[in-house]
C-alpha cells in the first residue's frame, strides 16, 4: 500500500507575497483530501516564509535541489543540513532543468542523493529522457543509466525511504504529456530495476512520481496506473484549485 505523493515543484516562481498566500491556500484545504501526502517545494528564498504559512497544516515542506557539501566556500549553494535546519523534510534531486540547464550530471546526483541521506532528507530523485531519446527508442536505456548513477552505492534501507520521479524532459512545461501507457512502462521498467538492484519488497514500497503537465483533466488517469504513486507537478502546483484536484484524482490510499 502505497500513499499518492503529490508534490509541488514552484520553481522560481512566486514572490513573498504570492507564496505565502498559495502556501495558505493549499494548507487550509488540506483536509480536503485525505490518504494523500501533499508535499510543496518553493524557492529557497521562500522555504522558511512558506513554513510559517503551513503552520500546523499536514502539508510537507521541501527544497528544489542543494549542494552536497554540509557548509563552506560554495557561493549561491544551499545545504543539506541547512535544508534540514529550516524545517525542510524532502529535497527534489536531479530535475531536468538541473541536469539541463546547469549541466548536472548523474555523478553530482549521486553526491546530493548521498548527502540527503546523510542529513536525514528524502531524496526525491528525478529521472527522463529527451525527446530526441525517446524518438531514438533510447528510453529505457537512459533511464537505467541514470537509475543506476543517481543511486551508486545507495543501499536497500536508504532506497526504502526515497521516492522516485520520471519526468520525461519533453513532457516537462510544454503540456505534452506523456501517454498513461508510455509513462506505466517506465514506471513498470523501474520498479523492477529496483527488484532487481534490492528485493520485491524495498520495489513494492518506493513511490514513483510522474511529471510532466500533469493537470487536474489528465491527472486522474495518469494516477490510476498500477506504478505511477503520484505526480511532480511544475505548473498546476501554482494554483490551490489544481493543485488540490490532482491530489483529489489521486484517489488516497488504496489497498
Ligand atoms: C516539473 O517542474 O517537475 C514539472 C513536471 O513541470 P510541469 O508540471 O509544469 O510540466
């Protein structure tokens, strides 16, 4: 029994104002879906700003990516602990736009996955091919390498408490989404790298989240998959309503 994940990628979106008010808007509507864990990741700007507004709400808190050293000479980095330190429980690791347009590759996800573990941070850890991959029928030898770099040396008890994204880089801010039959084979593909590389039973636990314009007309679709856990929501996270009908779509828990 997997509990829906919903998460709320900001990017580098919102200002003080705006994001204590999407903050307060999807905290006091919480409750609204019970059996779903809702999570928001805002810029770090925002992280402690966006903690207050969430008060007491069971909405999780998380950053967008940081650097994998603890403190020091690392001018504009972030840090796990201090992560950790403002209240933070998750950190995104690996998102497209990291490994795109800051060129991060599945060595320096590693050192972040590792130092997330260490600090006691859940590691969401992304994964997706390019459409020039995809159409080259690369798919799932890309996401295997990076499956297999982003989590070297990473063990079966670290794993457990991690979560999976694939969010296939040409699904991702466009609104072309992907098919729910191409996003349950990668979904599929992955949970059984992760029987193979640990066991049935760390496969059955780790949830794996969908990205890519995921709205509230296709959501429900998209989560009803055997293996999609669900969703890393870019755009829609920016509005209470989508936000909250996503989660709604998700269904809660099932058995
Ligand atoms: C994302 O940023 O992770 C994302 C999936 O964005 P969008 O939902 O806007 O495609």
């Amino acid at each position: 029994m997997r509990t829906p994940l919903i998460a709320g990628n900001w990017k580098m979106n919102t200002d003080s104002t705006s994001a204590a008010e999407l903050a307060r808007g999807i905290a006091a509507r919480a409750a609204e879906v019970p059996g779903v864990e809702l999570l928001v990741c805002p810029p770090s700007a925002y992280l402690t700003l966006v903690r207050d507004a969430l008060g007491d709400a069971a909405v999780g808190l998380g950053g967008q990516n940081m650097y994998h050293e603890t403190s020091g000479a690392f001018t504009g980095e972030i840090s796990p602990a201090m992560l950790a330190d403002i209240g933070a429980q998750s950190v995104i690791l690996g998102h497209s736009e990291r490994r795109h347009v800051f060129g991060e590759t599945d060595a320096d996800i590693n050192k972040k996955t590792q130092a997330a573990f260490a600090a006691g941070l859940r590691p969401i850890v992304c994964v997706g091919e390019l459409l020039e991959e995809r159409q080259a029928g690369q798919t799932a030898a890309v996401i295997r390498r990076q499956f297999e770099g982003a989590l070297a040396g990473v063990s079966a008890e670290q794993i457990a408490t991690a979560v999976l994204a694939y969010e296939p880089v040409w699904a991702i801010g466009t609104g072309q989404v992907a098919t729910t039959e191409q996003a349950e084979e990668v979904h599929a593909d992955l949970r059984k790298q992760l029987t193979e590389r640990y066991n049935a039973e760390v496969a059955a636990t780790v949830r794996i989240l969908y990205g890519g314009s995921v709205k509230p007309d296709n959501a429900g679709q998209l989560l009803g998959q055997p293996n999609i856990d669900g969703a890393l929501i870019g755009g829609a996270s920016l509005k209470v309503d989508d936000f909250l009908a996503i989660a709604s779509a998700s269904g809660g828990v099932t058995a």
